[in-house]
C-alpha cells in the first residue's frame, strides 16, 4: 500500500499545479510505484542495467536523471522557506493551496 500511496500523493500534487501535462502526471506515477523496487525487492541494480556499451547519449541520460532525483527527493516549504526531504512534506496541502512542510501545515491548521 505504501507506494500506492506515494503515487497517489505525487499524482495529487501534480494535478494541483495550474496546467499539469498528461506525459508528466504519469511519469510521477510511475515513479511512485517504481521508487522501492532496488530498496524492497531482490532486483539489483545489475538486473536493471543491460547496456552493452555506454555511448556519450547514455552519459548525458544519466546526468539528467541524476538531476531528476535531486528534483524529486526535496521540496521548499513555501512558508518557511527550508528545504526539506520529500518525506517532510505534508501528507496535503495547505488552506491556501501551498505546499508546506509538516510543522507549517500544523502552523496553518491552527490558525
């Protein structure tokens, strides 16, 4: 169920911004389901890389994932301004629609 969950929670989020587009919505939540898959199974990392030779255009794929994982592991309360793990973000959103860190959220719901 957890990584329904955090599909489910990437793709709300994703679907909260003014104009999403359909191709990134579902990445995300591809991205959701696959995010334990080397963590939580017997597939490795070997299993995963099946190149027979790394070209110039692998390298350049690899740094833009490289720069994905970053995107996707953090986010700046809109609030305070911290950065924060992704875990670290409020299970919703805001009154206001922003997206804030667990102890802004609890800041909001109090008034």
């Amino acid at each position: 169920m957890h990584v329904e969950k955090v599909s489910r929670t990437v793709g709300n989020l994703i679907n909260s911004w003014e104009h999403p587009s359909c191709d990134f919505f579902l990445k995300a939540r591809i991205v959701g389901y696959l995010h334990d898959v080397i963590e939580d199974t017997e597939i490795t990392i070997a299993d995963l890389t099946r190149l027979d030779q790394i070209t110039p255009k692998d390298l350049a794929r690899q740094a833009k994932y490289q720069q994905a994982i970053i995107y996707l592991s953090e986010f700046t309360c809109t609030q305070c301004g911290k950065t924060l793990p992704l875990a670290e973000m409020g299970e919703r959103q805001s009154r206001s629609g922003e997206i804030v860190c667990e102890g802004c959220l609890g800041k909001d719901e109090k008034g």
